[in-house]
C-alpha cells in the first residue's frame, strides 16, 4: 500500500501465499528509485499481534505443562494432585 495512493497497487501475483518475497522486491525497486542518500521512508511490518503470539505461545506451554504432569503422575501416583490432574486429562 502506498500512502499517496486512494488505494492498494497491485503489483504481482504470487502462489502458495509466498507473497513476501514479491513485496521485498518492489519495496527495494521502489527504494532504488530515489537518490542513494535518501533516508525518508515509511515501511510498516505485516504480522500477527504480539498479544494474540503471545497467548498461542502460552497455551502451548500450558499443554506442555499438563503433559508433564500426566507423566509425571505415571511414575508417581502417590502424588495426589498429579493423580487428580491425571484423572481429569483423562476425563477430557
């Protein structure tokens, strides 16, 4: 997207959502325009919200935890809280 523009330029097409490597070329087409000492440009990063990473990244740690206890159980069942965590896994 171009700020000046009403709207996106389209600028190729791409396959199997590659679309990155066709981007960084024509920001760099673009760029290689304007005089080698130019520094005033904008470029603003496509990618997913760090809250959103972050608690897909928790939850998998989460998992990770409770797959740790349920082993954790196995090789102790005299523990009672991995015993009840053991039998609530296994409830699900």
């Amino acid at each position: 997207m171009d700020g000046l523009q009403k709207g996106p330029i389209s600028i190729s097409k791409f396959e199997d959502d590659n679309w990155i490597p066709v981007a960084e070329a024509e920001i760099q087409n673009r760029i290689s325009r304007y005089d080698s000492k130019e520094i005033r440009f904008t470029l603003l990063a496509v990618c997913q919200k760090l809250k959103s990473k972050a608690g897909f990244h928790i939850k998998e740690l989460e998992q990770k935890k409770l797959q740790t206890l349920v082993q954790l159980s196995k090789l102790d069942p005299t523990l009672a809280e991995l015993a009840q965590l053991n039998e609530l896994v296994t409830q699900l």
